[in-house]
C-alpha cells in the first residue's frame, strides 16, 4: 500500500493530535493536560517512527545481509518521547504545536514512566548501543523482556530504602506493538527420548514438556535523524491455548488458572540484583525464555527464506551476549539445529561458535553465574544433555593439548564437580563463543590474566577489548540542550554523529568569553538540579558552591563510604575551625541497593544520617551540604550530569569493569576525581593527568596488599582518619539508635576489607584538597571542564559499536529507501 509520508511540521502534528485526543482515545477537551496529552502525543510521534520501521525492515530484508542480535536480560531504556522527537528533529515542531494547545511540552514528557526493564550499568549500555546501531545503519535487533515490573521505584523512609513496585505499564505503553501472530513455544521440564528418523539415523526428541507460549512486543528504536528505526523486542509469557483447554475441560478449573499464572511468572518482575542472588529457578526460566523464544524466532525467519539449508546461517547471523545471562542460547540453538533441522554435530557446533559472542562484565566472584546441574537438568534436561556433550569434547581439546594434566581439565571444566556439582555459565560462553570481550582496556586484560586464564592460553586470539560508550545524543544533546547550542555554534553539529569533532572544542579552552558562556549554561544546569532537590530531598542546594556527585548502585566495591568518610571529615574540619580557603560544596549520592543487600542498605541510612546531621547544623552553612537523592534513575540523570561539576569513581582499583556514568559526566563537561580503574584508565588518558583528579592504589598494589592489609596502622597513622572514625563510632550521627553503623565501621576496619577503603582514604582526602583549590581558580577550572568535553569523543557508543562491528559482527551499513 502506497502512502504518501507524514508531516513532521507543527500543523501536521496538531492534526493528527487532535484527531487522536476527540477520536482514536476519545477523551474530551476537558482531559486537556495530564496523560491523556501525553498519549496523544506519543501515538502522534509513534505513527512518523512506524513509517520509517516499514521502510527499514524491508530494507534490510531485500539487502539480504548479516544481520546481528544483541540478547540481554536487560534494556533500561528510560523514556521514548524526548528521544523520538530529538531523532526525528521534531523537537521545535512539536513544542510548538503544544504550545498551540496551550500545553507546555516539558510537563507532557513529565507523564512519562521511565522503562527501567534494569539493573544500571548493563542494561543502559544495551539502551546506548541499539541507539548507535540506529544511527549507524546496522541491521541490528535487541531481544530481551518484557518485564511487567521494572527496576524498584525507591523512596527513602526514616533514612531508609524503602521498594515500590514498578508498574510501569499501568497506562499503557504507546511505545510498543504487540505481534501475537509471532508467538512462539518454549518447552520447559519434561524428558528427552531418542528415535530413529526416516533416513535410519537417531535424534533425541523433548517430550513431556510444560510449554509456555512467548509473544513478542516490538519497540522503535530510531537512528539519529536518518530514516532508520531498528527494533527492541521484548518477549512476554503467556500460558499456551490448549494446555489450558485440556485443563478446563478435564474440569480442573482451579489448576488451569494455576498453570496460566505460572506461565505469566516468568516475564513479571527484573531481579533487582546487579550482582549475586544466584541460583533461583525463577531466573533460569528468564535466562532460557528468552534465549528459546529469540533463537526460534531467528531461525523462522531463516527458514522462512532460506528452507532448511543452514550452510549461509553463520555468515549471515551473530549474536551477541551481554553477560553470560543469555547463554543457555548456545545450547538453545545447538538443540534447535540438532533436534529439530537435524544437523549433524559438527556443523551445528560450528554454526554456534561462529555466531555467538560474549561480553562479560565484571570480575566479581560473586556475580558470576553458576546452576546447580539437578535444577538446570529438572527445568531443561535436553539442554543439560547438551551442555554435558560440548563440554566432554572441549576437555577432549584440552587433554589433547596438555596430555596428563588432570589439574587444568578440572579447573577449565564447564560443570564444577563437588557435592552439588554446578554448571559454570562463563565457561560455556567462553567455549561456545569466537569472540569474548571486556568492556574497558584494563578490565579485559585482568580477564585474560585471572578469571579466564587458562582458556586465554588455549585460545589468545578469542579474547579482545571494547571499551564501552554512551550515546551523545541522549547524554549530551538531549539532557543538555544549551551547551549542545553553544558547541553547535563554536563547531557545528557534526559532534552529535562523530563525537571526535569535539577536539575542535579544544581552541576555546584558552577564550575568555567563550569560558563564561560555559560557566553560564553550567550555572542554569545546576539551577535544575538545585530546583529538583529541593523537590524530592526538601533540601536547598547553594548553586555557587561545587556540585560534587556519586550516583550508581549502592555498593561496597563502588566505595559510597569513602565519600561519606570524606564529607565527615570536611564536617570535622568546619567544627574545628579549619575553615581557611574554603571551597564550598554540595555534595549528591543517589543509588539503589539490591532489596536483599543489607550492607548496602545500612550505606544508604549513613548517608541519610550524616546529611541530616550536616545540613541542620548551622556551622555548615555556606560550606557544605549533602544529600541522598531517592530514585536515582535514566530520567534524574539527564538532569543530574549536564550539572555535576565533580564526577565520582572512585571503586577499589580491579572491581569496576569500566563504568559508563564516568562517561556522561565527563562528556557534560565534569571532573573525574578517581581511582585507575575501568575506563577511569582511559578517560584520563584522553583528558590529559593535568584535567583529572587520580588517587589510590592500582589493581596490583590492590592484590598485593591482601594478605597484609592493616587498617590500625592506617588509622595510628592518621588523625584525620581517627576523628572520622571515632564519630562513627561515638553514635554521633545516630544517637537514637546506637549500634546502627557498628557493622560498616566494623567492616572498614577488617584486616579482610576486600575493598581497602581505609588504604585509600588518605590519598583520596588529599585529592579532594586538589579538587578544592583547582575549584577556587573558575577560569582554570572552566579550562578544564571544557578539555574534558572535549576530549570525550572516544566515548561515544559509536565509537564501540564501530569496533564491535569491524571486529566481531562485520555487518554492512543499510540505508532505508521510501517506497
Ligand atoms: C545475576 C544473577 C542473578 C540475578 C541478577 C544478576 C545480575 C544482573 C545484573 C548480575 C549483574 C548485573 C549487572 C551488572 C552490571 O551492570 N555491570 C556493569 O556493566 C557496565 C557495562 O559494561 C560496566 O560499565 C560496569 O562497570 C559494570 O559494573
């Protein structure tokens, strides 16, 4: 069907607006503001990205070239409009158009929920590299969940964390398309059973199985002003049609309904964890409904198109794994090829490792995947056949390379024997796999010379690095629309798509003129952010003093308390009078902890604790406050980074695999006061040692200070660090409930801290006294802001997504055409 294209001028979009709001939704003209403007609106953007998905997708079918999915448990999106209209350039437009309505366009982007379908660091990455695919041109699907509930809203109660569910899809979500006529059927429990084909060869067969239907939920993702819109589609479970038949018939009414709830189960709720909670079945079922439903849906498509023949599959298919969290596709698609298009094993094996890839994420023991193999067998026994085959002839591999060595075939094993044995998620990535990646230089190097060691010495030319990135447009166009006009104005636009462009910036680091407009449009950001403090901490920011901001999950590796020793300590010098040269701050923390991470938790309620402390006392006034900002999340940023003046990052050297939080801030023209850890390492490598703030041990010192670490001699050693610890330890910020903060300086003084907080705390204070003088010199302090804008360009996500794509995907670029 011929059409001729929508307007994306404001008298189009008022039409179709208005025929939205009196027909389609059928509200009346008293509803003028609230949701249902906002849904108008979004169904009004909606159809001009569905135009450009039409054209896209048959693009790409007819370029018939490789195509690449990225699976992840996790995509945190945050919210569609603003990004629609900044990608579609209808931003003028369409405020306009409101206007004409008499609406304002902020309070209806305001309507929008965040789609938090994530944990943080992960499933943002995913949000930032579909937006670059987009905007590349790369035929490039997400697949993940469809989560009913996302990441926990967060309210701070008494200084506590308190966990509201997400509901997310309350109203609706206009940003989605249902495709009930994709459905398909994943299998689940069961047994598997051999029999003899037609041609005399056996095949094992899954039967018995409890099978649950997956519908797909398809989401826009559009490219940067260039016609492209990809696709995220998200898998929601359903129980299937006759299993609930056969019940209701066999009268069992009760069962029946029973059956269909544990179906819809699966896709309810994100595990909130970003690191630990292991072993849950509930996950698994997550993990393997999204591995079966997106593997099969490929694979329908390529038999649709291709028949049974598989001999192209691996030159025109890659997956990408983000984190071992979808690795049961591996032997999802060995089963597939083997059980249902009867390959034999070799082929099927080496379709798998030329198609599957896999990024890891952390280094963390604790968050690396293992399943007890009675559960995994229980819930998935043809895929536990599976696993154990590709594993006995991997060790077959390395008998043969290191012939007696029994030590190594135990290490490397993909099942860890013991008393309950446990298959071992990152091994099977790693074997099934060609490509296996960190996501920052020094991360992927500690990979190869710790947790993947032996199989870095079996294969070197597997494992590789690709730095993480963001999207400049969400995190620099987008959340700051005045610096993006003045560097619009000094360069030209070409940044938005080539974030290297920004070295042109560099020049105007020495203009006076051009330092003040900077240090203006910082002023008016940190006037939004002081403005939704006071909304949601009741607390009023002094917007002359420095904005000094740590947000990121709750956890002990990130070293929260290191920061809060630090604001007690400068709390301990205004109460002593050491108040000379002072360079008044405003200190922001914000971050979820895991519902079950008690230390995390008890981290939030210091924070609170002190704030409260700090910010009554009128001896601080002018000098220092601090906050806990509740429900840190995709939206608070956009708000939060255009205004951070100091950038926090200060993990335990070796922990934190790289950090993308880094990156906006710095793009938004922050300074990073941080340890050698990560992409740190490579953001300062970028800015210059002059316009970054380092301290604290490297990832070496850091192993080789265990076993040795003393933590009294730091603080006999420390008067500082004494008067810290001793108001901690006198109930000074807890005097109605002494003993609450027992645990966290119990834990700093642990000759077994993993994180060494203490062994860094001198260093760190000493950077913050740097931090403090370069803050009181604006002009120098402007001229390093505007470096480290500029030279931020490597941390665009497409600068990643290009390496992926040269290194790992090789896919070629489409453009779409208009019918
Ligand atoms: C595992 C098992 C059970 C339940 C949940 C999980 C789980 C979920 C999420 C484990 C880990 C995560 C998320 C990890 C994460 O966000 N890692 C961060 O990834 C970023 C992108 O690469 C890095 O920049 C961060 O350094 C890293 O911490």
């Amino acid at each position: 069907m011929r059409m001729p294209p929508m307007g994306t001028d404001a008298i189009s979009v008022m039409e179709d607006f208005r025929r939205y709001f009196g027909h389609t939704l059928g509200w009346d003209k008293f509803a003028l503001s609230g949701y249902p403007v906002y849904s108008c609106l979004a169904h009004t953007l909606r159809d001009r990205l569905i135009e450009r998905w039409r054209h896209t997708q048959r693009a790409y079918d007819e370029a018939d070239g490789k195509q690449a999915y990225y699976l992840s448990l996790e995509f945190l999106m945050g919210r569609a409009m603003g990004n629609a209209m900044l990608n579609l350039d209808m931003q003028q437009e369409t405020a306009e158009a409101m206007r004409g309505f008499g609406v304002r366009l902020e309070d209806v982007q305001e309507q929008e929920s965040d789609a938090g379908l994530g944990n943080g660091g992960l499933g943002r990455l995913a949000a930032c590299f579909l937006d670059s695919c987009a905007t590349l041109q790369l035929p490039v699907t997400g697949y993940g969940l469809r989560y009913e509930y996302g990441m926990f809203r967060q309210r701070i109660e008494g200084g506590r964390q308190v966990e509201d569910p997400d509901h997310w899809l309350r109203n609706g979500n206009p940003w989605e398309v249902e495709r009930p006529e994709l459905a398909v059927r994943v299998k689940f429990g069961g047994r598997t059973e051999h029999y003899t084909g037609k041609s005399g060869r056996t095949h094992t067969r899954w039967v018995d199985s409890q099978d649950v239907m997956a519908v797909p939920y398809d989401m826009p993702i559009p490219g940067y002003r260039n016609g492209t819109v990809n696709t995220l589609r998200l898998w929601k479970s359903t129980a299937t049609e006759e299993f609930n038949l056969e019940e209701f018939n066999a009268g069992s009414y009760t069962e029946a309904v029973a059956a269909k709830n544990a179906a819809e189960h699966i896709t309810m709720v994100l595990y909130p964890n970003d690191a630990s909670e292991n072993g849950k079945e509930l996950r698994l079922r997550q993990q393997y409904f999204l591995a079966s439903a997106s593997l099969q849906d490929v694979i329908n498509r390529w038999v649709a198109k291709h028949g049974e023949d598989f001999s192209q599959f691996a030159a025109k298919n890659a997956f990408q794994l983000n984190d071992t969290h979808p690795t049961c596709a591996v032997a999802c698609l060995m089963r597939l090829l083997l059980d249902d298009y009867h390959l034999e094993w070799d082929e099927a094996w080496h379709i798998t490792q030329e198609t599957m890839a896999y990024t890891n994420h952390t280094l963390l023991p604790e968050a690396l995947e293992k399943w007890s193999v009675a559960m995994f067998g229980r819930l998935l026994p043809r895929l536990l056949e599976i696993i154990y085959e590709i594993n006995a002839r991997f060790l077959e591999q390395v008998s043969l390379r290191w012939p007696g060595d029994v030590e190594r075939v135990r290490r490397m094993s993909i099942i860890e024997e013991g008393g309950q044995p446990q298959v071992r998620m990152a091994y099977l990535a790693v074997v099934a796999s060609h490509s296996v990646n960190g996501v920052a230089a020094l991360h992927s190097q500690l990979l190869q010379q710790y947790l993947f060691r032996d199989f870095y010495e079996m294969w070197p030319r597997k494992f590789n690095n690709k730095t993480n990135g963001v999207t400049p447009r969400r995190w620099l166009a987008w959340s700051n629309p005045e610096l993006s006009a003045l560097i619009d104005a000094s360069i030209g636009e070409a940044w938005r798509t080539n974030l290297a462009e920004l070295q042109n910036l560099r020049k105007f680091a020495d203009d006076k003129a051009f330092r003040a407009q900077w240090r203006k449009i910082k002023q008016d950001n940190k006037q939004r952010l002081a403005a939704m403090v006071q909304r949601d901490c009741g607390v009023a920011f002094d917007p002359q003093a420095m904005f000094d901001v740590q947000v990121k999950r709750i956890h002990e590796y990130k070293r929260q308390l290191l920061n809060v020793l630090h604001v007690i300590h400068l709390y301990d010098r205004i109460k002593r009078g050491d108040t000379a040269d002072w360079t008044p701050r405003c200190v922001l923390i914000g971050g979820k902890a895991a519902p079950g991470y008690d230390m995390a938790k008890r981290i939030i309620r210091l924070v609170n604790a002190v704030a409260e402390v700090i910010n009554q006392d009128a001896d601080t006034k002018g000098l220092l406050q601090l906050v806990f900002l509740p429900d840190y999340r995709v939206s608070a940023m956009e708000v939060i980074c255009p205004a951070a003046e100091l950038s926090e990052q200060i993990s335990t050297a070796g922990k934190e695999a790289s950090g993308t939080g880094n990156m906006k801030f710095m793009m938004n023209g922050a300074l990073t006061i941080g340890t050698l850890d990560g992409a740190n390492i490579e953001i300062r490598e970028e800015a210059g040692e002059k316009n970054f703030f380092l301290f604290g041990l490297t990832a070496d010192q850091v192993e080789a200070t265990r076993g040795h670490y003393d933590p009294a001699a730091i603080m006999a050693a420390d008067e500082d660090l004494r008067r810290v610890i001793g108001l901690l330890q006198s109930h000074h910020f807890n005097l109605f409930e002494p003993g609450l903060f027992d645990p966290i300086v119990q834990s700093l003084l642990n000759p077994h801290d993993p994180w060494l907080t203490l062994a860094d705390f001198r260093a760190y204070v000493e950077a913050q006294n740097q931090v403090a003088a370069a803050y009181r010199d604006q002009e120098n302090w402007t001229r390093m802001s505007i470096i480290n804008t500029a030279t931020s360009g490597k941390f665009s996500s497409d600068r990643t997504i290009m390496d992926y794509n040269r290194e790992v995907w090789g896919l070629a670029a489409v453009k779409p055409h208009e019918e």
